[in-house]
C-alpha cells in the first residue's frame, strides 16, 4: 500500500515507520541541517532532522528519562554533568530534577535545534532556565577537550546516528577526551541505536569504550515506539571502577516524578537478551 502526502514516513532497513499528520507546522534549514516539525494525528508533534526522527510528543520520555536517570542514579553523588547534543532540552529537563546535581552543561551545534524546541515543544524547554544549567552552542569535541581533568561526574551523549558529523561523537579519541573530564566513578552514557537492527553498532562502541580504558561497560534497553525497530538502547561506562549497585532506594523513593523510569526498571532494564549477550 503507497502512502499519500499525509503521512511522514521513515525507511529504515527494509521496513519503515509512518506517522500520520495533520499538517506541518514549521521547517527551516539551518547551517547544519533542515529541521522539520509536523502536528500528528496520534502522537502530537513530530521533530525530524534531516528526514529523520528525533523525537514526539507521545513517546519522548520514555528516551530522556532512560538517558539520564540510569546512570545518574549509578553514580554515588552526581554533582557536574555535562550533555552532548541534547538541543531539544529533554535530557537536561530530566538530569536538573536530581538535588544532588549542582551545575549542568548541555552543548549542543546547532542552537536553532534549541530554539525551535523552545517554540514547539515547550514542555521539554521548562528547565532551561535553571541556574544550574548552561546552554552552550558550539562543537562539543573541543568543549571536551577544554574541560579541566577530573571535573565531570556524568556524560551524556544524546546524539544523533554515528554519521556525518556526528561520528567523531562514537570514536575513541572523544571517548578518551570524556575519560580525562571525568573524576573517578564517573559515567559516559551514549544511545546506542537499535538492538535488533545495529547490533554491530553497539558491539563497535562497546569495543571503542574499552579501548578509551573505561573500566567497566553496560548496554540497556528501552522501547521507543517511533524509533527503528521501536527497540533502543543506550551504552554506560565507568572510569575506575565498576558499577557496582545502584542507588536503589533512592530511587524506589525519589523526589519528582517519572512516566517510565523507577527502581525496577532500572534493576530490569540492564539483563538482556541471548543474542546481545553472546555479541558482548
């Protein structure tokens, strides 16, 4: 069956993923990129960059919430951290809920990414004026590498796909540069793509880690309904030492509220199935 002009879809490998829409809403190309909004008929609004799907209203917590709370709640006192990417604020909407942490940076290229998000996706943005929290626009490889040693207590790269760009993001070299602006515990946490559809992308930034001298690797798992496969993960690794426990009971009683994350979760979301632990 064809799809007509209302409908955005998104080939990836073999099969796509459709969104019917009402309208589109608002598309500039900026100097990076083109980035799209569209109103949908069932999951709100609809960012694309590039074609490509970066986010919904419907399903986006489900991402930010497993990108920032894992492995801020698997560091003992997460106080400075920093956010690759990030423009659509979700994931530094999430890291500010935790009391503990005193200053966050979230740097990101393309600042219309940003302001865009401010304009349609306002509830995304609500934190961003939080005086713990730097909005920087500028490459977020030479920030790292101009960070002091030891000052970090958690990276988080929320990116894009290992293209373009954005594949200086996914090597050695950044990973290293992370290590150096972590203090000891601290944690890197990547997304890492779909488990069923790039594996080989997982297991090649797993290896990438390990090669960076992180001391201990995780792969979780989370859905995402609008994202390839509808199957996502994202990649932890620790300098100095292993994971060890979590901070479980904080979790099980923290102080604000999620839609998807909480303790079980977490103690779930990291047992994986028998192809991935064959891979790794």
């Amino acid at each position: 069956m064809s799809l007509d002009e209302n409908w955005f879809s998104e080939p990836a490998q073999g099969h796509a993923l459709s969104l019917d829409i009402n309208q589109k809403l608002y598309e500039e190309k900026s100097p990076h990129q083109t980035i799209t909004i569209y109103e949908t008929k069932t999951f709100g609004r609809l960012m694309t960059l590039d074609g490509l799907t970066m986010l919904t209203s419907r399903d986006n917590f489900i991402y930010h919430e497993m990108m920032s709370h894992p492995a801020l709640y698997n560091h003992p006192n997460p106080k400075d951290v920093a956010i690759v990417g990030g423009g659509d604020c979700g994931t530094l909407k999430e890291v500010l809920k935790h009391e503990t942490v005193k200053e966050v940076t979230q740097i990101e290229l393309d600042e219309r990414v940003t302001r865009v998000s401010e304009q349609y996706f306002p509830e995304l943005c609500e934190s961003n004026s939080d005086p713990r929290a730097s909005l920087v626009f500028e490459d977020a490889i030479s920030w790292i590498q101009g960070v002091e040693p030891d000052s970090l207590d958690v990276v988080i790269i929320d990116i894009s796909d290992p293209a373009g760009q954005a594949k200086r993001l996914f090597q050695v070299p950044f990973y290293r540069d992370c290590l150096n602006a972590l203090r000891k515990g601290g944690i890197v946490v990547a997304q890492s793509k779909s488990p069923l559809l790039d594996l080989q992308v997982i297991i090649d930034l797993r290896a990438d880690m390990q090669k960076a001298d992180y001391v201990q690797i995780q792969t979780i798992q989370f859905p995402v309904a609008t994202y390839p496969s509808g199957w996502w993960t994202a990649t932890m690794a620790r300098k100095g030492q292993k994971f060890g426990d979590f901070r479980e009971q904080m979790a099980r009683h923290k102080p604000f509220d999620t839609k998807y994350y909480n303790a079980d979760i977490h103690k779930a979301c990291s047992a994986l199935p028998q192809f991935m632990q064959d891979a790794f």
